[in-house]
C-alpha cells in the first residue's frame, strides 16, 4: 500500500497463499483488462481498468461458469419445495404461495444418539442445543416435539411467536451437564455419546427447512423427500486429512470426528468435490480465452492467478458448507464454523445449499473474493515464500519488520489450517506443486508450545518455543532497520487477563522472550481484527483481539534499575502517557493493554530490574506494577471531580447501585468533605429508613436541565449523557454536552469522559459487565459526539455571519 516491496513468509501453505494473493499476484497483472468473452464486446472491451479490476471481473465471470457448471452437475442433490394447499391450511405465510416452488436455503438437522434406556429398545433421539429457528421481533419461530408414547417415536411441528404455555425453546436435550433421552427424560452422558461416535453410530435427524419465499424466509417441516434427498453415498476419491487431537480446541475428536472429511456431510462433500474440481479444471478455460482475446503470452501465469482466487471461493464455502457451521436465531442466517480458532462439537447444525444465492451458497463466496480483489492495491512489488520463523531470509536491502509472531498455546493454527488446505491442495497441487507437496500442513516446525507435539509434557513445549522465539527473534534483530522499530502483532486472548489483571503464560513469556533477546518496547497498541459479532465478543466487554508492539534494540549501555527505581520512573511517566492515551480516545476497555506499552517501556529500557532480594524482576510482576499504577492513575484523576462525584465514585466501588448502610454513607461523607444530605440533594442518592443506595441511571430526572440545575455534578452529567446516547443516540447526546459544556464551562465534557474510565476499572473489576459497556460505549461514542456538540455551539455565529452578508 505505501508502494514499497513487500518480503512475506510463513511456514504454513495457507497463509503464504494468501499473501501471493495480496501481494505477490495483484501487482504482476495490474491495469490488464479482463480476458473473459463478455469483457470483450461492447463498451467493455475499450474500458480503462485501473488496479486488480480486470482481474476481479476476470473471478467473478469464471466463477459464475463454476457455479452454473457444479449446478449442472449436482443440483439435482438440492430439491425446492413445492408448497401444497394442504401445508398452506394453517399457515398464511404460505398462501400466496400454493402451487409454487420454493428454493431451500438451509436444511436444519438434529444430531441422534441410540438412547440408553433400555425400555426404548435402541431407539434414537435427537441432540438438540435450542428449538428455537428465528428470534427475529414479531417473527419468532421454534420447534416443538411431539411425543407418541404408544410408538415409542416423536416428530418435530413448527410453532410461530411466543410461547403460550411453560415450554421454553432454549431447553434443548443437551446441556453442559449431559443430554437428555427426548422420549423418556433418562440421561445421557457425555461418555455414551462420545463411544456412539467413535463407534460411527451416531445420526442425524431433519427438523425444519428454511425457504426462501419472496424477500422472506420461510420455515417448512420436515418432509421424507428432502430427508432421502440427503442421503446419498460419499464421492468415491475425496481428500482425507486427520485432525490432531488438541484438547480443548479439536473436541470434534472425541465423538469419533477424527477426519476433516467426517465434519461434513456426504452431500456436502459432493459438493465440495465439484467446486474444487472446477477450480482445476477452470485454469485451462482461462488460458485459451487469454490467447484467444489478447494473444496474452503469459496466459498460462494469469490462468493460475485466477483459479487461485477461485480455490479461495471454494476453502471460504467449506467454512459454512460443513456440520460445524451453526444456526444462528437471532439473525436468522448459517454462520462460520470458524467463529472462534476451535472446532467444538455441534449437536444441531444448518446444511446450506450452495446455490441459494444465502450465506454458503458458492457464488456468494466469489463475490466477497471479488470485492476484495477490487481494493488491493496492486502496486508496488510483493514476494511470498515458504519458511519457518527461525529459517534466515535473504534481502535484496535491509527491511523493516512487522511481524505477526507465534501464539505459544494460543491457537492450533495449522492443526485447524488443515480444514482448508485439504480442499485448497485439490484444487492448487498442479499450479504449485512444491508448496502443496505435503498431505497436511507442516507441524513439528511450528512455534508454539503444544504439549501433545511433545509426548503430553509441558516443560518441553515450553522450552521448544522459547528457543524457538529466541532464534527468531535473533533474525528480526539481525535483518531489521535499526532507523525504524520493528512492530509485533501479537494475537490476545481475553483469556491472558487474570483477576489481578496480569498475564498468562503465553503473553508473559512472549514479552519476556523479546526484551530477553535485546529488544525494548517503546509502545503498544490495541488493535481490533475479530469480529464484534464473534461469540466471546457478542455481550462482553471483549478486549481488542489483537495488541501491536513497538519495539527497538536495547541499547549497548543500558543499565541495571533495582524495585524502587523502576516503581518511581513509572509513577513519574505513566500518569502522563495515559492522558496521552485518553486524549487519543482508547477506548476503556483497551486501556490496561495499552498502557502496557509505555509501562514496558520503561522496564525494557533497563538490562535488569533488581527485587529487594537480589532477584531479577519477572515480566509478571512488572505488569502487575504497572496495572498497580494504572489504578493510582485514574484515581489521581479523581482530583478533577467535584466532591459529591468523588462520593459517588467511592461509594460506587463499595455498593454498585445496591443498598449501603447510612453509617457508612456519613463516613464516607464526611472524608469527602461533603452531607450525605447535600448529595441526595444533588440529585444522584436515595436515603430512606437508614439505608442508602445511589440513583439508578433511568431513575434520575429524565427532564434534567444542567442550566437550571443548581447543583449539577460530574457524576450526573456522565450519567446523563450516557442515558441519551443508549435511548436516543449521539445527536441527543451531543446536544446534551453543549448544553453541560455552556452551564459548566467546556471542560466539563472532558472530566465526564474521565469519570467513565473510572467507573468502567471499577465494573472490570467489579464484574459489571453491563455497566461496563455503558461507560465503554460513551467513550468510543466520544469523538462524534464531541464534534456534533462543537457544531452545535459554532452554529449561531455561522447563521449570523451568513444573515450579515445576505
């Protein structure tokens, strides 16, 4: 992007091909149109096709012959459902659509297990984590079983709004605890299911469809004909790879998934067969449109670089054409299966049909190429190569580094990366046969600290990464710029925090790894690369999923420090630099991560920290040290609060919005230097019958007027503002802080924001999460409604000095 040539490598084939195919591929074809038949009539053919364009129209046409062609060739695995007067009797939804076919989107199928009662006579019954098919407001759907005691059977029904009655469709048959026999309510350990699977004994049942109808989606029961329309017999010659057990992160395993071909169905592997063999076959077809259209000599290169992106079309249509993928209520739609690095076991999964044009369907995977295609660069000169982190490259000049390191225990990257490889080397071996000449992906070079990759013994895993990040750490110190600091991507896990905010082992012994090999951290940063909607973010205060590390060589002359010493260096410069941080609107919930970086970078400028005891310090306890001055921070900040604010935060700590004794409310008080009576008169306490408890935020006065309000305080002023940003948006609040900034001078607003990394340290630790994202939320919001507030203020002098001129 900046037009510099870019050196990448990995050990893994999945991430050097993909970054041939940001910067390697893209440039070598840039400005080229298209050679596609239909780009060569018309006014397409004289079109000026700036950047990847040509190349992107070039994706999108040849995947769409891809997907015609699959569709020719296994559509028939994909019937429509005919919607009949008898199943529109009671369903208005459906009328208007009697006598028509309706394109399945997804098919919804419940995992089966034999029950072990043994009244039951082997009999199967579902594994079912929710009935409900959508959560949508005013379009609620669930299923609801049937039970037929005299048969000894069940049968799903669909059932539309809210339940009426005491039946709840988050009660599925399978809980944390175990399952449940649908039938008979016996239980069902965890151990019966895992022997069935192991044993290949476990089913599947279909509980709904999901149709599309119009710009609506439909649900349909299940009906026989789209049940034995799935049952078809697996392709005769499709890849296989084995998947490494890593407990924890592969517990597909334990149900006897011990291949990658066994998480998807044996429709669904047809279907992955077709789309990886177009993908092969495709290159030949683009090198004679190439001769034929321009009498391109370096067809046979350009046909590789297509099919390429087409094989990414594909890999991506696994993450949601496999029996991992889930079913998502809320939204109404199949997500990823790869929502998080693991492969959990799914017990009721949605199988898509690749040709709904819906989330899975193969064409959709090619448009999302496509787009990305469009906005590379293509500038500049890229090389991507194959070799491990502690492999020594050679330059053509002295580079800057930027690294994205190895994760010690983190993610089982190539053990997962395996999903896609195994269809990507189907599709890619004949194009690059060197880099795709293993079966699976390599492991044994890979640094991580894997236990299992070391007979179960953690101390060997240990000691394997940590030489290993010493050698590549040597590298990047040896081939890097010494004018420019190398930056270090490093993958966080909301894990790696403990309750006294400290580090685990694996981001612990990457920073200590990096200054042991002469590195210091001048800065890090939080860096935001998931998801929102990823499932340990949705709900939580999720840290940033990645932090970025600044870095330069220690120098030669560097000192010892002893405890004392690096205490008072971090208490003179820390305070500062998170003002810094705050002024630049890290958001709360960042911050500790980010004062890492100004906090270490004190500690790594030493040679050593010294302990009382001789000891040198561990990296553990300098970020104990630093979340330590992080807290006196923020509280130095209090200083800035008036004192019925100042009461309320303490209070705050202590009590939540719960009751508190008067006793102590009046000792509290009186350190603050203020009544309790004054703060309830300032609106923001209740007292009553000797007990005392702070106002909830909807319980203050929703007509609140911070001009007519004799006594107005921080506290309510924050309060407020965070009100009117949750109920009526930022333009509410916006006009809320100019009017607060008017009665209380401009700097009001700035000592609310500070008041909200405040509160949300104290419902970190606290474990409020809900508060938490309220302050979180009115500090990320802040920039916007800062500006919004500056307009509003500007706006009168604006329309007088127009009113002058006209």
């Amino acid at each position: 992007r900046l037009g510099l040539r870019a050196y990448a490598s990995d050990l893994n084939p999945v991430p050097v091909l993909i970054n041939k195919a940001l910067i390697e591929i893209p440039p070598k074809f840039a400005g080229m149109p298209p050679v596609n038949p239909k780009a060569q009539k018309g006014k397409l053919k004289t079109k000026v096709w700036n950047g990847a364009r040509g190349l992107a129209d070039d994706v999108r046409y040849y995947g769409q012959w891809m997907r015609d062609e699959a569709e020719k060739r296994i559509g028939h695995l994909y019937p429509k459902v005919k919607v009949t007067e008898e199943m529109a009797a009671d369903r208005p939804d459906l009328k208007p659509y009697v006598g028509k076919e309706l394109t399945v989107i997804a098919w919804l199928w419940a995992r089966t297990v034999e029950s072990p009662d043994p009244s039951l006579h082997g009999r199967h019954v579902p594994l079912i984590r929710s009935y409900w098919l959508s959560k949508k407001k005013r379009n609620e759907a669930y299923i609801r079983p049937t039970i037929n005691q005299s048969a000894k059977g069940y049968e799903f029904s669909l059932y539309f709004g809210k339940p009426q009655d005491a039946f709840d469709p988050e009660d599925g048959t399978v809980k944390r605890s175990g399952g449940s026999c649908l039938l008979s309510g016996s239980p069902i350990p965890f151990t019966h299911i895992r022997d069935a699977g192991k044993a290949n004994e476990l089913g599947t049942d279909l509980m709904a469809c999901v149709c599309q109808a119009g710009r609506t989606r439909v649900f349909i029961p299940p009906m026989h004909d789209q049940t034995n329309a799935a049952r078809v017999q697996p392709p005769n010659d499709g890849p296989s790879a084995t998947i490494s057990h890593w407990p924890g992160r592969t517990n597909v395993v334990e149900y006897g998934m011990e291949h990658f071909e066994d998480l998807f169905t044996n429709r669904q592997l047809h279907a992955m067969v077709t789309f990886s063999d177009l993908a092969r076959e495709v290159d030949k077809k683009i090198q004679a449109d190439a001769i034929n259209s321009l009498n391109f000599e370096n067809s046979n290169a350009y046909a590789s670089a297509v099919a390429t992106f087409l094989a990414f079309a594909v890999d991506r249509t696994a993450n949601t054409l496999c029996t991992v993928a889930r079913w998502a209520p809320d939204r109404c739609q199949t997500l990823t299966a790869f929502a998080r690095q693991a492969l959990p076991m799914t017990w009721d999964f949605p199988e898509v049909n690749p040709f709904a044009n819906a989330a899975g369907d193969i064409g959709v995977s090619i448009e999302s190429i496509v787009e990305a295609i469009q906005r590379l660069p293509a500038s500049g000169i890229g090389i991507a190569n194959q070799a491990s982190a502690t492999e020594s490259l050679a330059y053509d000049n002295t580079p800057v580094i930027s690294t994205d390191p190895p994760y010690y225990d983190n993610i089982c990257y190539a053990d997962l990366s395996d999903f896609f490889y195994m269809w990507m080397r189907r599709s890619l071996h004949d194009i690059y046969p060197k880099l795709l000449s293993t079966m699976q992906t390599p492991k044994s070079e890979e640094l991580i600290a894997s236990p299992y990759r070391h007979g179960g013994n953690r101390s060997k895993a240990a000691a394997f990464f940590e030489e290993g990040l010493g050698v590549a750490t040597g590298l990047w110190r040896h081939h890097g710029a010494q004018a420019f600091p190398t930056t270090i991507f490093y993958a966080f896990k909301q894990a790696e925090t403990d309750s006294a905010g400290t580090a685990s082992t694996g981001w612990e012994t990457f920073l200590a790894g990096v200054i042991r090999h002469g590195y210091a951290i001048t800065a890090t940063w939080p860096l935001r690369s998931e998801l929102g909607n990823r499932p340990i973010a949705s709900g939580s205060n999720a840290l940033a999923s990645s932090i970025v590390l600044a870095c330069v060589p220690r120098t030669e002359d560097a000192t010892l420090a002893t405890r004392r010493d690096f205490a008072n260096a971090l208490r003179q410069e820390l305070p500062e630099a998170i003002k810094h941080l705050q002024s630049g609107n890290v958001a709360p919930v960042d911050l500790a991560q980010a004062s890492i970086g100004p906090g270490m970078a004190v500690f790594s400028r030493y040679k050593q920290v010294v302990n009382a005891d001789g000891s040198p310090m561990s990296v553990r306890e300098a970020l104990q040290m630093i979340n330590q001055v992080l807290d006196e921070a923020l509280s130095e900040q209090e200083a800035d609060f008036d004192s019925e604010t100042r009461f309320a935060v303490r209070w705050y700590e202590q009590y939540g919005e719960n009751d508190g004794p008067f006793g102590d409310a009046e000792t509290l008080a009186k350190a603050m230097a203020v009544a309790v009576s004054g703060v309830v008169e300032a609106g923001i306490l209740a007292s009553k019958a000797g007990k005392v408890r702070l106002l909830k935020r909807d319980q203050l006065d929703a007509n609140w007027n911070p001009a007519t309000d004799k006594r107005s305080t921080i506290w309510e002023c924050t309060q407020h503002l965070i009100r009117r940003l949750e109920e009526d948006g930022e333009s509410a609040s916006a006009q809320l802080l100019a009017d607060i900034q008017q009665a209380k001078g401009s700097e009001a607003g700035e000592v609310a924001r500070e008041l909200s990394y405040r509160l949300y340290s104290t419902c970190e630790r606290k474990s409020r999460a809900a508060e938490a994202r309220s302050y979180n939320g009115l500090v990320v919001s802040w920039p916007e409604i800062s500006r919004m507030a500056r307009d509003l203020k500007n706006r009168p002098a604006r329309e007088a000095q127009r009113e002058m001129f006209e």
